[in-house]
C-alpha cells in the first residue's frame, strides 16, 4: 500500500521548476529556522518532562499553549526525516537524534507517551477526549516514527510509538471494559493505517477502523453520545457549553460526531478536523480496493466521502482552494457562505486544512482515477498552501484570507502560540514527490506497469514492477508553460512499455496536444490514457496543455460575492499596493470588467520567476451611496491600471498589507 509519505524517495526533483526551489529553500532555511523556534519556545526540550513557565498560563484553559507541543515537535521530526533524504545536514540530523532520544526517556512504563498528561495533569489521562488531543499528538508521533524508520533504518522511535499504540489499542475499543470513543480532533486514524501498511500491524488496523466507524454513535457508551457521557464523568454542567463548542452541549458537528459519517450529507465544524478524518475514510476504502484488508462497508463509506468531497468543492470552497469561512471554530460555514476577509464576515481558510485537501485528494485517486480530484489537489498546492509560506522560508500564515482589512493585513508571521501549520508546510514539501504521480506493477497479471501523472514539474520516477526497473521523467516549466517533456529512460528496449496516464486540467476544457499523436489515446475523467504499446514505440514524447492564459473566475451566484478572479492555469492571482501604492482602502472599491483585456508580464522577485498580469480598473464612487438614498454606488471612476501577481506571492514585497483576490465585478456596480 503506498503513501506519499513513503514513496516520495523514489521521484527526484531536477532542474529549476518552481516546485523544487521551494523545496530546497525549505531543506536548506525552513527546516533550521523551525528548529530554532522549537528550541526558543521551549518546545524542543519538553520531552524532558521538566516544569516550563507555560504550564502555569490559563490564559486559554482548558485547552492550555502547549497542549500541541508533542505534535509540533513529532511534525517537525517528521518533515526533517524526508528532507534529510534528499540533502543530509548535521544540525539537522543531530537535532532529530536527540530529539528521539528525549522521547524514548519521556515514556512511561505501560506506554504511556504524552507530555501535558506526564507533567501537568498526570491523573487525568483519557478523561477529555473531546478537547484535549492526546490522542492527535500520539498520531502525529505515529507519522514521526514511520518517518524516522524509513530515513535511520533503525526502530529507535518506532519501538516506542508501537508499545504506546499498544496501550491505546487497549484502552479504546468495542469491549465493555473499554472507552467506547474516538479523537476530538481526527489524526491518529489515518497515521494508525500507515502504520499498518508499513508494518502490517492488525492492532494499528482494528484501532483505526473502530475509531471511524464508532464515531458519532449517539448511543456509544452506557446508551449515551461518548462525549456527552465523559463530560457527565468529569462532572462538567450539563448547562455549560463546551469549550471551542460553536453553540451548545449539541454542536458536536464541530468535530464531526454529530453523525456517523455515513450519515453525514453536509461537510461541517472544523475544517482540519474533517479532512483527517476523511482522509482516513478513503484510506480505508483503499485498502479494501488493493486486496490488502476487506471493509465490507467500503461502498456505502466511499459514497459518503464522495457525496461530502461535492458539498466541499461545490459550495464550500474558495477559489483558492482554501476551505473553512468561519474564524470562531475554524471551519465550515452554510452552504456558499464564502466572504473573503473579516470585514465581510470571515474567511479562515487555515493551511492545514489545505493540506488536508491536498491529503484527502490524493488518497481518492487510488481509488477513483478523476482529474476533479487531482484539480483540487493542485488547485491547494499553487495556491492556499503555497502562500503560507514567506519566499525567504522564515515566515508562515497560519489564516490565508482572501482579502485584507484594517483588522486583519496581508501578512506573516514567524511562528504562533498554536503552530501546527508551519511544520506541517514543511513536511508536505517533503513528501510532495510522492503526489506527483502513482505507479507500479499493473493489478492484473498479464497487464503493463503503469504510472498516473496527476502533478506537472520537472522530475523522473524509479520503481521495480515485474522484476524491471523503470525510470519515467517528466521535464515542463509548469505552472508558467503548458509544455510538458517525457521520455522513457529505463528499461532502454522494452516491447511492452508503460502504460501512461495524463491529466487533463479542467481549465483547460480538454485542450491538449500529444506528439506524436496517438490514435488509440482515451479521455476518461480527465485524465488521457496511452497505451503501453505507444510509450514502447515512442519513449519520449511531449504533452502540450492549451488554455494556459489569463481567465476571469465568477463565485456561484449564491455566494452574494459578485466579484471576478483572474486566474492563469492553476495560479490564483491578487492585487498588492506594494504595485499599486494608489489604494488605501484594501482594493474594497476596485472593479473590473468581464471584458478586460489581460496582459502578460514575465518578472522574478528573489530570484524566481513568475508572471505577472496587468488590466485597467475602475473604482467605485461612493458619493451620494448610503441608507435610504435608493443607490448602491455614485457611478464609477477613471481607469487606471492595475498589477496582479500570483496569491502564493503576497506579503513577500513590503507595503501596507493592502491585498485582495476577488475585485468587483463591473457589470454589477453599474
């Protein structure tokens, strides 16, 4: 069964490509600079188990700063781990040994491995799993250690995370005796089934299953809700509202318990929270699909997910990929409530929800080969998660709002009081080679091995199918040309080739050219078949994807958005004052025209390429606009021109922190 997480090793990136410099900022700055936010915070050293100021600020009680501290070091190990693969640092490498071994020390004698509940409240372990992510810190540790394992060759942490995965296996589960519940905030469960692919472990399956399949059980412990029955242990009033709850003791749609999943029908609560979850589910599914654990309720569970992905993207997406409108429990508003920044009533849009997208796409393509999946998957990465991070590699976003404000400006920030997003951008950048393309032998005997291409760059792929070794190179100047190179290096003869498969991006309304051409091609779902017998007779050949050119992008009318996107390919563009140091009022009054022409203007900004668009604008006259004076708007102003660049470069440039993705439509002032 492959993850990303694990196949990664086997893409390289080469050549400049707009992929491979963040990475490499990331492997060579990104990395060092969390380290030392981890060390100055006093993260790093908290598996020592010593007291540390922190623990005695209630500031945010009952959820206390450093309850995530476990994950954020475990994500950082784990990030480290896949760039050290690529290029080895000793800093680096003698952080993470250390690190491990301040881990292995932290471990109770039954298992037990969590530093707030060691420390702080030793006699409350398992008495808030609703909020107190003991149970999401032990799955990022999970992921740290699968990581580590592949990078060291050794089980130094992987021996430990299993002993803990031990205990938790016999703690939670369907027996009278034990906690009939499942995490607050999803993770564990989808750590838990890589954990089994990569050690076959039944303990990791079962516990990862139960967790998805108990959840939302509103009977599930003694005839009650199980978080409704541990508050009642605790003694919490029944009249309370839950802490970080949106409404009351009944919201727990908040973490997605007030169903079981499949009987879900709207994705809702916090938006992270429900893409692990997910993720999990159509991990599940994809196991069943390779013959490796059968789930009799695959079906019925991948409808759901499915039935959930469409209420996401249809409704509840941002055109930047970047989902979760409502800054109160970080995540999901109704359906098409979309504002783009505070003073229009919200817009979270946080980066680990992206990547969670990001997580969740790509696990649905093992099981649905769609390009809507692989869209999103690339829609998120060019744009809601690639703009969280400075071009420097120091600063991050943690909130990626459409739209500036007074209250909240375009900007970044080295490091947050809760920092799961930063080293979760650096761990993605490091396994990204594994959500390029899947491949491998082919299912049926008889058939070819077969590689899918989901994500353009410049890159090759070395795998073993058959007893053969292939490399697959892919070499483009993607997302700034639509020309794509690939050539068949290994094996050099080879009367049975590859069978290929090519994404067609839904922007691009099935334009493509294929050289040489192919008559016996196919267009399934977005995604161009060839042959083996093509990529035999032709190793190399060039892939050309046409539409790359500036489009306006229009919201679903029920969004009440009425504005207009420029978009070119997969790239999401917005306007700055750092080039437009005109405006004063966040572009709120800006307008554009359906009919704009849009020009094209090739720049680099610290070294990178990019281009830049250019078209005229015309503000809004407010004059005489006002309750009760029967005018939405005095008319509109002169023309004057307007710069966009790319979303993902924001905030990299100075200025006021002016910004804003959708402009007024035109058509609609007037």
């Amino acid at each position: 069964m492959a993850h990303p997480q694990s196949t990664f090793a086997q893409t390289a990136f080469h050549g400049p490509s707009l992929l491979r410099a963040r990475r490499t900022t990331i492997s060579r700055t990104t990395v060092k600079a969390q380290l030392k936010q981890l060390r100055d915070t006093g993260r790093y050293d908290c598996f020592k188990l010593q007291w540390h100021p922190v623990y005695d600020d209630k500031s945010s009680w009952p959820v206390p700063p450093s309850l995530f501290w476990d994950s954020d070091v475990a994500k950082w190990i784990e990030g480290a781990c896949y760039l050290l693969a690529d290029e080895y640092d000793e800093e680096v490498d003698r952080a993470v040994r250390e690190l491990v071994d301040m881990i292995r020390g932290a471990q109770q004698p039954d298992g037990y491995l969590n530093v707030y509940f060691t420390v702080v409240e030793p006699d409350k372990r398992w008495s808030n799993i609703r909020d107190m992510h003991e149970l999401y810190n032990a799955g990022h540790l999970i992921e740290a250690a699968l990581a580590h394992k592949n990078y060291y060759h050794n089980n130094l942490l992987l021996e430990p995370i299993e002993k803990y995965v031990s205990l938790i296996h016999s703690v939670f589960g369907p027996a009278e005796h034990q906690l009939h519940g499942y995490p607050g905030h999803p993770e564990i469960e989808l750590a838990l089934l890589r954990l089994h692919a990569a050690t076959g472990s039944t303990q990791a399956y079962e516990l990862a299953r139960y967790f998805v399949e108990e959840r939302g059980n509103p009977r599930g412990q003694d005839g009650m809700h199980f978080f409704d029955w541990e508050a009642r242990r605790r003694g919490d009033s029944p009249w309370k509202r839950p802490d970080h709850y949106p409404v009351s003791r009944t919201s727990h749609w908040y973490n997605q318990s007030h169903a079981p999943v499949l009987r879900q029908t709207s994705v809702e609560g916090h938006a992270v929270r429900a893409m692990y979850l997910l993720t999990a589910v159509a991990d599940l599914a994809c196991l069943d699909e390779l013959g490796v654990r059968a789930w009799p309720a695959r079906d019925a569970y991948l409808a759901a997910v499915r039935a959930l992905w469409d209420n996401m993207v249809d409704r509840k997406m941002y055109v930047t990929g970047g989902i979760g409108a409502v800054k109160q429990w970080e995540g999901f508003g109704i359906d098409y409530f979309l504002p783009q920044g505070t003073d229009e009533g919200g817009c979270y849009a946080e980066t680990c929800a992206a990547i969670g997208v990001m997580m969740l796409a790509e696990r649905l393509l093992h099981v649905d080969l769609d390009a809507r999946y692989a869209d999103v998957m690339e829609l998120c990465l060019y744009n809601a998660v690639m703009t969280a991070m400075s071009l420097d590699g120091t600063a991050f976003t943690y909130v990626n709002q459409l739209a500036s404000s007074d209250a909240d400006r375009s900007v970044r920030h080295t490091w947050f009081e809760c920092s799961c997003c930063p080293p979760n951008l650096m761990r993605l950048f490091g396994n990204l080679g594994g959500y390029l393309w899947d491949y491998g032998a082919a299912a049926e005997d008889g058939e070819p091995p077969f590689v899918n291409v989901h994500l353009y760059t410049t890159a090759k792929v070395t795998f073993q199918a058959g007893g053969q070794e292939y490399v697959f190179e892919q070499v483009s100047d993607w997302p700034w040309e639509g020309r794509v190179s690939f050539k068949l290096q290994a094996p050099a003869a080879t009367t049975t080739g590859l069978a290929v498969r090519l994404r067609i991006p839904g922007w691009s309304a099935g334009g493509y050219t294929l050289t040489p051409p192919c008559p016996t091609a196919t267009l399934s779902k977005g995604y161009l078949s060839l042959p083996a017998s093509y990529t035999a007779a032709n190793p190399t050949f060039t892939l050309s994807i046409h539409g790359l050119s500036p489009r306006l992008i229009a919201p679903h009318p029920y969004t009440n958005q009425h504005t207009l996107t420029l978009a070119r390919g997969p790239v999401i563009y917005c306007v700055e004052d750092a080039d437009n140091p005109w405006e004063a009022n966040h572009f709120r009054d800006i307008t554009l025209s359906a009919d704009a022409r849009v020009t094209e203007e090739e720049r680099t900004l610290a070294g990178e390429r990019y281009v830049a668009l250019r078209t005229v604008c015309r503000p809004r006259d407010l004059r005489g606009a006002g309750p009760g004076s029967g005018r939405a708007s005095g008319g509109l102003g002169a023309e004057r021109e307007l710069v966009f660049v790319p979303y993902y470069l924001r905030a990299n440039r100075g200025g006021k922190g002016h910004m804003r993705v959708g402009l007024l439509n035109q058509s609609v002032v007037m």
